[in-house]
C-alpha cells in the first residue's frame, strides 16, 4: 500500500512537469503555482496548529454522520442472518485518493467485522488494491486481538476491466446475498449497477464516493451516503484520535477560508463592474482572482 | 517490531513530501517522472499476485462446489484461453520490419486471435452489463421520485422540468410562448436549474472534495493517520 500510495499519488503530477523540468532556462520556482503553494502551507499549518490544540485537551466536536454511525448497525445485522459482508473500494488504483480513504475505512470495517465475528469480502479491480486491503485487514483482526479472523482469500483480484469486475460483483451478491454492503472509493458507470443490485438482494449500503457525478445514484439507491468531504473525513471520524480529530477542524477553517473569498470576490468583482473607473477595485479583483489561482 | 512501522512511516513521509515539494520546485521535476515509472514497474508486478489470487479463488471455489462453481470455471477457462493466446502471440503475422522475426507483429488488431477475443467477445459483453445500466436507472428513478413529502415534490418537478429541457418534446411543448417569456420556455428553464443551482451546489461540493483530500493526505502525510500500516506480527 506504501508503496503504491506513495508513488501512485505523485503520477499525476509527472506528466505535466515532464516538459519544463530539464529547461535550464526557466526559474526553478513554478510562479504559476504560487497561489497553491500557499493555500497548501495555509492548510498544512492550519493542521498542526489544530493538532496540538486537539492533544491539548480541545478537541473539536464533529456533528454526528448518519452514515458512519450506521457501520456497527450494518455489520451487527450481517453477524445475526450469518451473512457476509461486502466492502467494494472502488474500481481505481492506489494512485487515487479515493482508493485510499476507501482501503483506510476498510480497515475501521474490518476491525468492527473481526469484532463482532462476521466475515468480510472484498473483490478488488487493481492487484495493488488488493495487497492494500489485505494489509489493513490483517491490521484490523489484529488489532481487535483476533488474528485467526484474517483470511486472505476474502480478499480476492478479480479483473482491472469495469464491466466485467460488476459482472463479478453483483453476480456474487446476488448468489451470496450480503447483509451489509460498503461501497467506498472512486466509482463511475457502474454505481448504480453496484448499488441497485444491493438493493434488490435487500442490503444495508453504505457508500461513499468523491465522484459528483455518481453521487445522485448512490443517494438514490443507498440506505446512506457520505458526500464528498464526508467520505474523506471519515477514518478521522471513526478513529476519535485527538489527532486526526484536529485535523478534520483545521479542514474547516480552509472551508471558511475559501467561502470568505468567494463572498468578498464576489462583491469586489461586482463593484467591479458597477464602479467601472475605479482601478483599486479592478486590481483587488484581480489579486483575488490569482489568489486562487484563476485567470484574470 | 517497531522497524515494522517506523521505516515504512519514514519512506512514506518524506517520499511524500518530497513529491509535494516537486511540483512546485523545476529542479525536482524528475522525482515525480520517475515515481511514475516505478509505479508502472510495481504495478506490473502486483499484477502477477493478482493472477495468482485469481486462480487460486476460482480453483477453490470449483473445488468446493460454491454456488456458482460453474462461473468460477468459466472464467478460469477465460483467463487461461486468453493468456495463452496473449503471451504466446498466437496467430500473429511478422511485422513487415522484421520478417525474419515470426512473432514481431501486432496483435492488438481483430485478424489476431488476441484481437478478436478483445473485439468480438469483451467489448460487446462489457457494452451488455453497460446497457443494463439504462434498467436500474429506471428502477431507481422510480423509487426516488415518489413524492412523499415536499421536498420529495420539489425534486420530481425538478427533475420533470430538466428531463423534458433536455429533449425535443420540451421544446416543442413551450414554443408557443411569447418572447418576453422565454426565460419559462423548458430548454430555458432546465438550462437556467442547471447552470444556477446544480453548479453552485456541484461547485460547493467540488470544495469540499478538494479541502478533503488536502486533508486526507496530510493527515498521512504527517503520520496523523496510520491505519493504512501494516501491523503483522502483532506490532
């Protein structure tokens, strides 16, 4: 998983600086990047200082998630009908974040799973996933003092094809008919096939996804559904550490940051338009603009 | 046992930071190319576990009779096929550069029996379980509609209004109306919910997603969150 994160994460970024990074002309700060230089120290430190405010005993109150208050609910009912439970974490590599959130909750799932004494299945599309979840599932049943709950081969490759891994996926949902179904990570076409299958086999599903596209399907077909930042806020939320706590906090202190810009650009881009004379108002606007990081 | 944590904590986080610094930094562009690379490398490699898991499921699965035994045959019958066809270039013609070379040709056209099974075998089954799609979207469509209460009521216009905007009944339906209203004309009022409310509610969304996933990483980056570290041995 290490690795796979790690490396996978900074993929992205590889394409778009293959061009500029050997031109012995160009300065070696990227000046277009300055704004998001910024707002990522802005987040980083605003994390720390959260951080140790949280280990000194204040730690913030996160208003509770339905959805994740909701997991001990789901894996209780698949312990009591002896069903299995199954955690899907999306169909993308470890190089999506979304993937990684997801195999993070896996591990809290797998945890409560090993707990209660109910089996967890998980079919994967990437082999790296699968290395990734077997690591935290192994973590988990460790970690709940029940080593001898691991067993690797619920956690299985199936096919890096999108279609075909569905034709798995709901086809043994409907043989094996899991209680509780968790769909976590980055999904796309096949949301709704996932979802609504759950539901026909009558399913408690819980998902989550940073996909805006699919979230309507899984809201329409889901029991509940962690919307974006709520799907990245999870681990933090399940885990309760002060720590992670803290860091959920300095989150949302980047949110009021980001919406006291959006008001106050507004309004100056407004005045703008209406005070058209006034150049202050146009190189605030401006400023604004560059600020995050758009075109003026 | 705590090496077990410690040094994959320290590779991933200065791995981490040093990726994050990169993209700002020209000089570090090559860490980012290259991490690319070794992920192409690893991935490959997890590749041949993930054939392994693969096999092994579906042979236990036959061996036991499960339920749906004969499935697991099926793709294990698959996969063998097609990775020997695959590996072994069946049925591939030389490439006009190197004649003397009989399997240097490509095989990724439909005249090579690896083509043919992409072609004529996974492209139209994964078109079926895509067209199905259009099936549970109906189903759901059907549960999510039903106007239970008013918020319920408010979705179904919506969602009414926006499905006849964007087809040619909904603007054959309110041509009659006059310039000055034209801004009720269907096309018109499904564009101005989806331009003004699905964007701004899309777009808040977005910055949560963005803010969240800043976060996420730097709680890992940090070694805030370690779930994700492997604890064999009982660490």
């Amino acid at each position: 998983m290490l690795v796979g994160a790690v490396l996978g994460l900074a993929r992205g970024a590889a394409a778009e600086g293959e061009a500029e990074s050997s031109d012995p002309e160009l300065p070696a700060f990227h000046e277009q990047r300055l704004p998001l230089a910024a707002w990522t120290l802005g987040i980083g430190l605003a994390t720390l200082v959260f951080v140790f405010r949280s280990r000194r005993g204040k730690p913030p109150v996160i208003r509770r998630l339905a959805a994740l208050d909701a997991v001990d609910e789901a894996i209780g009912r698949a312990t009591e009908m002896g069903r299995p439970v199954l955690f899907v974490p999306g169909i993308m590599d470890m190089n999506d974040i979304q993937t990684v959130a997801g195999v993070t909750l896996l591990g809290r799932v797998a945890r409560t799973a090993a707990e209660y004494d109910a089996q967890v299945e998980v079919p994967t599309s990437r082999s790296l996933v699968m290395e990734a979840a077997r690591d935290a599932v192994q973590s988990a049943c460790l970690a709940a003092g029940r080593p001898e709950a691991y067993q690797p081969d619920r956690v299985h490759y199936v096919t890096d094809e999108q279609f075909a891994y569905v034709a798995h996926v709901t086809g043994s949902m409907v043989r094996e008919r899991p209680a509780a179904c968790f769909l976590m990570g980055t999904f796309y076409g096949e949301s709704l096939i996932l979802a609504e299958t759950g539901n026909h086999v009558g399913a408690i599903q819980i998902a989550g996804t940073g996909e805006t596209s699919q979230l309507p399907f899984f809201v329409a077909a889901c029991d509940y559904t962690l919307i974006g930042e709520e799907f990245f806020v999870a681990s933090a939320y399940l885990s309760g550490e002060p720590d992670q706590l803290g860091s959920v906090q300095a989150q949302d202190a980047a949110k009021i940051a980001v919406i006291a810009f959006v008001v106050i650009g507004t309004l100056v881009a407004t005045a703008a338009v209406i005070w058209a004379d006034a150049a202050w108002l146009h190189e605030t606007s401006d400023f604004l603009r560059s600020a995050v990081g758009a075109r003026p | 046992m705590i090496a077990r944590q410690a040094v994959p904590l320290a590779i991933a986080i200065g791995a981490g930071l040093l990726m994050a610094v990169s993209y700002f930094l020209r000089p570090l562009g090559w860490m980012s190319e290259s991490a690319s690379e070794i992920f192409n490398v690893v991935s490959a490699i997890a590749f041949v576990l993930g054939a392994g898991s693969l096999l092994k499921a579906n042979l236990s699965t036959i061996s036991r009779r499960d339920r749906g035994w004969g499935y697991a045959a099926v793709t294990l019958g698959a996969f063998l096929v097609t990775l020997v066809v695959g590996m072994g270039k069946m049925g591939v013609n030389p490439s006009p550069s190197s004649p003397q070379a009989a399997w240097s040709g490509d095989q990724q056209t439909a005249e090579t029996p690896f083509g043919w099974i992409y072609e004529f075998v996974l492209s139209p089954l994964s078109a079926t379980m895509f067209a199905l799609l259009a099936f549970f979207v109906a189903s759901a469509a059907f549960r999510a509609f039903r106007a239970k209460n008013a918020g319920a009521a408010v979705l179904l216009v919506t969602a009414f209004v926006v499905l006849l905007g964007r087809t040619y009944a909904g603007v054959v339906l309110t041509d009659w109306m006059p310039g000055w209203a034209s801004g009720l004309r269907l096309e018109n009022l499904s564009n101005y919910l989806m331009g003004v409310f699905g964007s701004a509610g899309n777009r808040a969304i977005l910055i949560g997603i963005a803010l969240g996933v800043a976060a996420t990483s730097l709680r890992i980056l940090l070694g805030l969150d370690r779930s994700w570290l492997s604890r064999e041995g009982g660490g």
